[in-house]
C-alpha cells in the first residue's frame, strides 16, 4: 500500500514523499514535485512489485547466483569462525555451494525468487 505525505521545505516548495509498503517486499521510498507524478510512481511502483517485475538495483540482472556463490567462497567462508569443528564446517559448507551453483548457478540473482512449488 502506498502512502504520499505533503511535504514543505524551509523556502515553502512542496513536495511529495511515496512510500510502497506491501507484504514481503522492503519499502519503497522516492520524493517527488508533483502529486500526480507521486500518485503514478506509486500505482505503477506497487504494480511492478506484485507482478515480481521490480528491482530496483540493475545489478542483479547482470549478475548470475555462480558469481555470487563464489563471491562468498572466497570472502566470506574463509572467516567463519576458526573451532575445532570450523574445518570440517567449511568442507560441508563448499560441497552444499557446488550443489546449489550446480543447480541454479546460471540464473541471474533477479531470477531468483522466493516461491515454492510444489
């Protein structure tokens, strides 16, 4: 649902702050100068996100879920905690990320979605 709040600044000018909230998505925020500018974001911002056809960054349609998997090989993995237990968690850990990259690798991450079919 969106919500448009009339804003004034210190010199008088409007403007009109958006906000799309809607279930399991985060919230949208974006000013505009004029309302009917704010009202049409707002309906097509709140369209896009139902029909899973907004992102809003770029990025994650250039960008396939390999890369990612082996971004976080590579960074993240090896600073897990160092224990006892932590080589034999990163083992398990890689064999679970050449699956998943087996599986999915070639999708691009905006192609990633959080519905289940069963």
């Amino acid at each position: 649902m969106a919500t448009i709040d009339e804003r004034k600044s210190e010199d008088g000018k409007k403007s009109f702050r958006v906000r799309v909230r809607l279930k399991g998505a985060r919230m949208e925020v974006k000013s505009f100068r004029r309302l009917t500018d704010a009202r049409k974001w707002a309906q097509d911002t709140e369209s896009a996100i139902r029909e899973g056809r907004y992102l809003k960054n770029v990025e994650s349609r250039k960008r396939t879920i390999a890369e990612a998997l082996e971004r976080y090989s590579e960074t993240i993995l090896p600073q897990k905690k160092k224990s006892k237990h932590s080589s034999r968690y990163q083992h398990d850990q890689t064999h679970q990320l050449a699956w998943w990259n087996e599986q999915i690798g070639h999708l691009v991450i905006s192609d990633l979605t959080c519905r289940v079919t069963v």
